[in-house]
C-alpha cells in the first residue's frame, strides 16, 4: 500500500479501490458506483444524521429529481450561482420538451414553490424538512472520489420561521446537530463564515464547517445557509401573523455530503487501510476462529452473545485463507475490533481482543464480554477522536506575516476582510481565504494592509 504521509493522493484512491468502497470505472465521468461496503458506511452515517434531526422535528421528504426552467430563475443570483454546473435534460422520447428541465443541482427551487403552497399562517411555522438524495452538478475541475463528483449523495435540510431571530436560533441549533454528528464521526473542524463573494448564492451568510486532511488541503464537510427573506420574498412564502398582517418568512438550510466519508478515510486511516469510527463500522467486530477443537463452536456462540446485544459482529469462516491473511484484510477495511478465539480460549472460556487503533492484545473471560465489548468500543472512538484532534492541531499554524503562510496546512492569521487583501494572499501562497472564525473574538491588523482586523483561517482547499 502507499505511502499516508509521503503520497497522500494515491493512498486515498488506492485505499478506496482496495476496501472496495467505490468502483471508479463506471464509463460516466464524475459518477462512482457505490460498492456494498461502501454504500453500508454511507447508509451508517445517514443514520447518525437523521437521528439527530429526527429528534429535533425535522420531518424526512423526498421531492422530484427534475426542475423546470423558470421555478429555477425566480431566485437571479441563485440561478446565476449555479448556471455553468447545471445538467439539462431537453427532450423527452423524440421530443423537445417545451420547458427544460434541470436535474437538481441543490433543492431550493423544487421546495419553495410547494413551501409558498403550504405556509399559510403562523401556525404552519417553523416548517422544518430534509432529505438525502443525490443531486447533479457538472463539475469541470478534476474529479476525485467522494471530494469532487458530479452525481453527489446530498443531505440538504430546508427551514421556515416566522422571525429573524427564529432562523438564527435555527442556525445555532445546526450547530449542535453538527457537533453530535463530528463526535460520533469523531471529526475535528473550524466554523468559519465564508466571506461574501464565496458564500451559498441567494443566502444573506453562509457558515462551514471545515476540517483538514493530511495532505495539509482543508476540506469543506457542511454548510449552513441563513437566507433571510431573500428566498421567501421571490417565491412568494408569506404567512398570515396573529395582527392579521402578513410577513415573508425567514429561512435556513444546512447541507452535507459524502465528504464526510471522504474525511474519515482521511483523517483516521493509516498505512494498513481505513479505520473506521465504531458507529460508522458496517462490521464492528470480528471473530476469527484459529482452527481447533471447539473453536467453531464457540466462535459462533460469542458472534450470538453480540449479535443479542446489537453489535455488528461477524465470524470469519471462510476456509481457504489463514488466519494472518485474515487479520490483515479486516484491518485494511477498518473493523474497529478483532477477537481472536482458538483452542485456549475456548479451554480457559476467554476471548482475546485486538483493537484497530491500539496498540496490544487484551484478554477478557467469555462471561464478561456483554459489558467488555461495548466499552471497548467507546474506548476506541475516544482515543480516534484524540487522535484526530492531535492530528488537527499539528496542522494549524498562526501567521504573523506573509511568509509564514507557507506551511502545510490551516493558517491563521488576523484579516480585514477585503477581497484585496485575500487576492495577494492567495497570489503570492496559494492558500485562500475560507473566513473569519466564528468562535473567535480576537482582534488585530489586517496580515496584509495592516488595518483592523480579525481572525480568519486560510488553506489551500479540496
Ligand atoms: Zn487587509
């Protein structure tokens, strides 16, 4: 396997082709057939992110994959955000359609017709709703899998508020739901708010959450979009308010992608393959039987045990491969937890454990493993995310001047804000501008023109 450190690049599409996550040889550029395994961790990081909306009312829908031509140009500088990545489809059979029709490029203009239809008053709001289906841009620059495709598996929530400080209350709300989602996911990562002429189109503020790679690049993983009335007020969504007057109203979204996938792959594997977060592991733990007297046996009766207590577990029984190659191949796609089980075990009534980031073997007695088992688990997502954050810290520098924007990495630095200042920044390092820091309070002159300033972060991006 390559180089993590020396090669970053070609470890990251060797290990996806050898994990067997994605096949890139489907013949259309840009779009990646999703392997079984692949798919599965997808599916598990799904969960984990309707889980955490779910439970703040956010309802799941699913809405057409087409637009028509004008529901797309009642918003201009949305439309204008999005013209050169947009797929039309002109005909239908042998026939020219008589409206083109785009595939989605994102969902504000398939929802907000049917958002106006649906607001009438007050009590219609908050309107909270989601979905998580793929959506289409064509996507000029170099395609990468899971960074930087054309057929993109998109979470998208859309919300509606009667007030502005409703949809800011609704911004920071995004902000827990993400923080739950990176722990489970164990991702570290900045809030930075774009700056202007780099924020959603049609929103009044965009903020992302931004993580870093080893090869130094920052990664975008999600966004959240305060649109204010700008939406509202084009597609005509206006409720009637107890004074008997109407109001348009206030509106958010949030929006993700598979560049979560992306970032676990990342951030957390290593020389041997992936290493995957327990709640994301399609197999958690896995048995592997030396072969002996019983041991079959035993082995199947601790993958019950686990399996009683929802643990994705599974016995690798295949015959034609030692157990070596076996352990090699499990630790290549991740599985956070081994147990190894042979003739002693069975013999002493143990199991020995192995975990995927820890160094060292653990042996526990086959009674205690309903209470070792998950524990162990937990154990190993703290010690990822440590791991991670460590990782993320090395790569953070704070620059004082110009020249030292050339580390490999985030850079932080105090700015003005002016598009000025970024141009000459990215001219003489390459490294942009992604925004001010939203958890920072600091202030001080601009690294560039020298006026007022405060602190923003700069990278070179994914
Ligand atoms: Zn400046």
């Amino acid at each position: 396997m390559e180089n993590k450190k020396e090669n970053f690049s070609e470890w990251y599409n060797e290990i996806i082709t050898l994990a067997e996550l994605s096949d890139k040889r489907y013949p259309v550029k840009g779009m990646n057939v999703w392997l079984p395994y692949g798919w599965k961790i997808m599916s598990l990081i799904d969960s984990i992110v309707r889980r955490a909306v779910d439970k703040r009312n956010f309802q799941e829908v699913n809405f057409p994959i087409l637009i028509g031509r004008s529901m797309l140009e009642v918003e201009f500088e949305h439309i204008r955000g999005f013209e050169n990545e947009i797929y039309w489809v002109t005909k239908g059979g042998k026939e020219k359609l008589e409206e083109e029709l785009a595939l989605r490029p994102t969902s504000e203009s398939a929802m907000y017709p049917m958002f106006s239809l649906w607001i009438r008053s007050h009590a219609d709001l908050p309107l909270k709703i989601y979905q998580i289906v793929s959506v289409y841009r064509y996507e000029t620059k170099h395609t990468r899998s899971f960074i930087r495709i054309r057929e993109i598996h998109f979470f998208e929530a859309h919300t509606a508020h009667a007030t502005y400080e409703d949809a800011e209350a609704q911004m920071e709300q995004y902000k827990e739901i993400w923080r739950e989602i990176s722990g489970q996911l164990c991702l570290p990562y900045f809030y930075d708010q774009r700056p202007d002429w780099d924020k959603f189109p049609g929103a009044m503020y965009t903020i992302a959450f931004d993580t870093v790679l080893p090869s130094g690049r920052s990664l975008q993983i999600g966004t959240i979009h305060q649109y204010g009335t700008n939406f509202s007020k084009n597609y005509d969504i206006k409720y009637l308010k107890e004074d008997g007057t109407f109001d348009y109203a206030h509106q958010t979204t949030y929006g993700m992608s598979e560049r979560l996938l992306a970032a676990i792959i990342g951030i957390h594997g290593d020389d041997k393959g992936l290493v995957l977060p327990p709640d994301v592991a399609p197999i958690q733990v896995i048995i592997i039987p030396i072969p002996g007297a019983g041991v079959m046996e035993y082995a199947r009766d601790v993958e019950n045990t686990l399996n009683s207590i929802n643990i994705r577990v599974k016995v690798d029984d295949r015959e034609n491969y030692t157990p070596g190659y076996k352990f090699n191949d499990w630790e290549m796609r991740g599985v956070p937890l081994r147990i190894e089980i042979g003739e002693r075990e069975v013999k002493n009534r143990t199991i020995t454990m192995s975990m995927r980031n820890i160094q060292g073997k653990v042996t526990i007695e086959r009674s205690k493993i309903i209470y070792e088992v998950p524990d162990m688990l937990i154990k190993i997502r703290e010690k990822m995310m440590e791991n991670a954050q460590k990782v993320f810290r090395d790569h953070v520098f704070r620059a004082t001047k110009l020249e030292e924007f050339n580390r490999e990495g985030l850079i932080t630095a105090f700015w003005c804000g002016s598009k000025e200042c970024s141009d000459r920044i990215e001219a003489e390092t390459e490294k942009s501008a992604l925004g001010f820091m939203v958890d920072s309070r600091e202030t001080g002159k601009c690294v560039v023109c020298g006026k007022d300033g405060k602190m923003a972060v700069f990278s070179r991006s994914y």
